[in-house]
C-alpha cells in the first residue's frame, strides 16, 4: 500500500484537532488523573474502529447517500454531547476520589467515549473520503483497509494519551471543589456547542 505514512500523518493531525474526544480526554485528566481518562481514550478508540467497520460493511455509504439517516444519526449525536454538557454543567464541584476505584464510573467514562464518537457522523465520511486514497485496488481490499482502521485507532490512542500527559501538569493546580467546578462547567459548555455546531453541520 502507497502513501501509508502520508496517511499517518494526515490522520494524526485529524486527531490531534479539537473535538468533543479531545475535551472528553482533557476533563477526565483534570477530573481524575492521566490513568482515569484511559476508559474514554480506550472508548473513543474503539467507536472509531467501530465506524470504521461499519463503513466497509456498507453502512457508511448507506448514511452518505441517505439524508434521513444522515440527519437521525446527527441529531442524535447533538442530543448526545448536549445531553453531557448540561449533566458537567449541573454537576458539583466535588473533587474525584482516586482511592474509590467504582467500575461504575470506569464503565461511564468509557462508554461516554465510545457515545460522542459513534453517535456522530462525520468520522463515517471522512473514512469514506479518506481509506479509498490510500488502498491499492490491484491489491486484496480487506487487509488494507484493515491496517488503516488499526492505525487510526491506534493513532487515537498515542495522541490523546499525550494531550492527558500534558493536561497532567495542570492537574495538581486545579484539583480543589473550586478548580472541579470550573472544569465541568468549561467542559459542559464546550460539549453543548459542539452538540449545537452538529445538529447545524451539514
């Protein structure tokens, strides 16, 4: 396969840009620590190999050529991350207890990743624009498009751990019921706007 690190870095940057993922990861950091945002990084990893998987299965194409489908799955998206937003907004201040492992909150850190990514639509696109450039048609498709979906996600992984790395330094500074405060309300408000952008994309 040509270009396969033209690819890496085109989806590098991807990653690497602001979005609900990247909040997502910053607030648990902040929240808890460099290993407590590990369930949402491992959450939105696998909601991208996820779509991946659904756009070779064809339902990708299926969302891209449906305005119906494209619309549900966008405004259920939105309805997702505001939904989030207003539970950070309206939550206390109180600061995370790291000595209380509750697989409760590990389970809902998670699944908050693997939400705000398979509920959104436009990774099903970009996939659909991006994966054909780089696949070789002479060759066998499935282990091509495999390798691209495994490098994405893994790609997702590497670059939010280093976005939580750094969020780490100013972990210690805002880890008071007033600096938790400030978090969730920064980052409820950030997830309603993403959540309003989405239901006006197109």
């Amino acid at each position: 396969m040509e270009n396969y690190l033209f690819f890496i870095l085109i989806a590098a940057a991807v990653i690497a840009s602001p979005g609900p993922g990247i909040v997502l990861t910053l607030k648990n950091t902040l929240q808890y620590d460099f290993k407590g945002a590990f369930p949402g990084i491992a959450g939105v990893a696998l909601g991208m190999l996820l779509i991946a998987v659904l756009s070779a299965a064809g339902l990708g194409l299926l969302l891209t050529t449906s305005a119906l489908a494209f619309t549900v799955l966008k405004y259920l998206g939105a309805a997702y991350l505001i939904y989030l937003g207003i539970k950070l907004w309206r939550s206390s201040g109180q600061v995370a207890d790291l000595s209380v492992g509750r697989r409760s909150s590990v389970r809902s850190r998670f699944f908050e990743g693997l939400g705000i990514t398979a509920l959104n639509p436009k990774p099903i696109v970009f996939f659909l624009s991006l994966f054909p450039q780089f696949i070789d048609p002479a060759a066998a498709y499935i282990p091509q498009f495999a390798l691209l979906a495994l490098t994405f996600s893994a790609l997702v992984v590497v670059i939010h751990c280093g976005y939580a790395a750094t969020a780490t330094l100013a972990r210690d500074k805002l880890r008071t019921p007033r600096g938790s405060e400030v978090i969730n309300k920064v980052s409820g408000g950030v997830f309603v706007c993403f959540g309003l952008a989405l239901t006006s994309s197109k």
